[in-house]
C-alpha cells in the first residue's frame, strides 16, 4: 500500500525540470493554438503545443478563460446531422469502417484536445484546475455542460481506481502534505497543529489519502478514524483535548468520522466509496479483532430543512419536542424527506446509503460546535457498514430507492408516521 514519501517529494521537483523551458513566444490564441494542437502540426509538435496552450491558460484572466470555454463548447461540439447519416450508414452496413467512422464522428473533437493537453508532465493537474474553473462558469452559462460531461468522461477514466495510490498519513508525514489536510478538512475544522496531532499521532487514530501518481503532493479525498471500544455518540468523545488513547486490544470498533474531498475540479468523480472500503480492508488485515465499522456523520441538511415550510407542513409545530420526538423527526428526514428529483434529501445520507451502508443510531447533542448546531441542531448519526451486506443495500437503494436501517431507526421512522397521521408528534 505505501509507497516511499522521500520518492513522493522527489516527483514535484522532477516534474518542475521536466516542465522547465515552456515556450512564451508563440502569439497565437488559445483556440488557434488548439486548433494546432489537434491537426498535424499536433502530431509533430504535440507535447510543445499542449505545454504552451496550458501556460497560457493558466496565466489569462476569466475573459479569457471562459472565451476558451465557449470555444470549446461551440466549436469543438458533436455535429448531429452528420452523426445522423454515419448512423444511418452503419445501420445499412455494419462493417468495421463504418463502426469506426460512427464511432469517431460520435465523440466531440473536445475530448481528443483535452486527452493531447494531459500530454505534458503535470498536465493533468493542470486540466483539474481548469474544471474548477469550469464549475465556477457553469453558475452563469449553464450551456458549458455539455463541455463539462467531456471532463467528466476523462477525468473519470484517468482517476480509477487502478491508478489510485492508498497511503496512511502519520504525524511524520511531509509537513507539505499535512499543511493541505489541515487546509482541505471539511467537516470538523482543524484549529492549529496540535489539534492535528492529536488526530494522527495517538496510536489509536488512523488517516488514510488516497493520491494518484500524476499529482504526488495532492490528496484527493482523505478519512480520519478513531478506533474506539465501542459505538461513538459524540465528536467531542473523540476530539476533546485531553482524551485518553484506549490500548488497541480493546478497540472493537473504527469509527470514520471525517471524511473530505480536496480537489474541487473532480467533483463528481467519486472516489469515496473505493475509499472506505480500502480502509476496512486495510484495518481488518491490521486489527483483526475489529468487529464493527461505523462512520460518526453530521446531518448538514437538517436545520435548514427544519425551518422550510415543507417541514411545518410535514410535521407541524417543532419546539419544546422531547429527546424522543426529536429523534423521530430526525429518522424522517433521513428517511422520508426527498429533493425535487426524487433523491435522499440529506447529501451524506445520499452517499453513505448509496455505498451500502445502513442508518445505525441518531444521537442529540453529539455535535455541540457553532458548526455543528448550524447545520445539525447538534445532531449526528451513525452509518454501519457491513461488507457482507452492502452490495446488497446498495442495490437495494440504487434500483428501488430502499433505505437499509437498523430496527431502532425504522421503529422511530413508524411512530412518528403513526403520530402524525394522529396529529401529534410531541
């Protein structure tokens, strides 16, 4: 699984040289260098053209930048009507050439720029970059979607899993690469250095990034685990300053409490999932004494949902509920409540069920911070994951929209059916 750090400190370096000696002297624009780029002089020159049209991408302004977009999305688009008649053609006469015309005519000349812009070392990187550039655009010109499937398409080919790397990140890991966990950690914000010490310098906490060779010094997603002799139901459990590391024989129990994306140019290319599932592999082989694998999730969606008026005329009136009734209105919204297309609500309910796992327990007050009483009203949930089970949920959910829970949850999930179908949820 590891692979050395002196060798993933060594890699940035080497590709600087490699990168070294960009030519700046070429004034075409970036839809003429292109252009270039993917005809024959392309093909002769490819590495040095796709090295300049990245150079000058990087250094022009959001004029520029979104020019290149639409040129993109305009000019290097599918041409339908000749698709049409290749189609037509082939369905006549299905014969290798025609396959292979169909099939060429089928893809928008995009993707071929973007697969010889990946050429120059360090490129891709680069055209992550340019996605999140891409994502900001689309707020304003929903049309560049077509020229974001594109991206999609490759970068989900160029980050599957054979290309990942699982590495376990320690307190004497490269202070490079601590710096942007500290910075990239989405869910429970890291204050200072000694707070990520006391996340991954205690023998009974893990973290684990998954980083692709490509981009040696950039974790793309990374969890946190806190092994544990028991279920969690509280982030202050295992976050407060003056915890006591519990000795590994008596841990039963990983707890994946944090878990976030660092590359906002691969949203939508997830890697989660692959994640978790490595980790359990990687601690089972490790701890084989470990029984149970949990996650300690905040409910993000909640609070606001619990001040809409789709709440109010879900439920009625919310204040002064007892802990009990709460907790009912919490399995609902996991469970009940669905986005105007029809998806789980909560986005890491959404996730969490869509891997496989199972909602587990709720629990009140387990997230005290201003955060977490923002976003959850101070509530967290417990997802279970059980790799026996989980192929099955997950097709359970993915195929018929069934949520996997365990008999507490859909017993508060009933009464608060019952109770309200009376009128009364307190």
């Amino acid at each position: 699984m590891r692979r050395s750090w002196v060798f993933g400190e060594l890699l940035p370096t080497l590709f600087e040289r490699m990168g070294a000696g960009k030519p700046h002297d070429d004034t075409r624009t970036l839809a003429e260098l292109s252009e270039a780029l993917l005809s024959a002089e392309g093909e002769v020159s490819g590495y040095k053209l796709a090295a300049t049209v990245l150079d000058r991408y990087r250094a022009a302004g959001d004029i520029e930048k979104l020019a290149f977009f639409d040129y993109l999305n305009a000019q290097l688009d599918l041409d339908p009507l000749l698709l049409a008649e290749l189609a037509q053609a082939y369905a006549q006469n299905p014969t290798p050439t025609a396959y292979q015309t169909l099939t060429r005519a089928a893809e928008p000349r995009r993707q071929e720029l973007l697969r010889r812009l990946n050429q120059p070392v360090g490129a891709t990187q680069l055209l992550v970059a340019m996605r999140t550039d891409l994502l900001r655009f689309l707020k304003s010109k929903p049309e560049l979607a077509r020229t974001d499937q594109d991206f999609v398409h490759l970068l989900r080919s160029w980050f599957n899993r054979g290309f990942l790397v699982l590495e376990q990140i320690y307190w004497s890991t490269p202070a490079t690469i601590l710096d942007k966990i500290v910075a990239y950690e989405a869910v429970h914000q890291i204050d200072d250095f000694e707070a990520l010490r006391r996340r991954l310098a205690p023998p009974d906490r893990r973290c684990f990034a998954f980083f692709h060779p490509s981009m040696p010094g950039e974790p793309l997603i990374f969890v946190e685990v806190a092994l544990t002799s028991g279920i969690p139901g509280s982030i202050d459990d295992l976050l407060s300053e003056d915890r006591a590391p519990i000795a590994l024989e008596t841990a039963t129990t990983a707890t994946f409490y944090s878990i976030s994306n660092c590359q906002k140019g691969l949203a939508g290319i997830s890697f989660g999932n692959l994640l978790i599932k490595q980790v359990v592999t990687e601690l089972s082989q490790e701890f084989p004494h470990l029984s149970t694998f949990v996650t300690l999730s905040p409910i993000p969606g909640f609070a606001s949902w619990l001040t809409s008026q789709e709440a109010k005329d879900a439920v009625g009136p919310v204040d002064n509920l007892s802990d009990e009734a709460f907790s009912r209105l919490v399995a609902h919204y996991l469970m009940a409540t669905k986005t105007q297309d029809g998806r789980v609500r909560d986005p890491v309910a959404r996730f969490h069920l869509g891997n496989g796992a199972e909602i587990h327990k709720i629990h009140l007050r387990a997230d005290l911070s201003e955060n977490g009483m923002q976003q959850s009203c101070g509530t967290m949930v417990n997802y279970h994951y059980d790799l026996s089970r989980s192929e099955r949920n997950h097709e359970a959910f993915a195929s018929r929209g069934e949520i996997a829970a365990s008999h507490e949850v859909e017993a508060l999930l009933a009464k608060h059916i019952e109770l309200i179908d009376k009128k009364k949820i307190a």
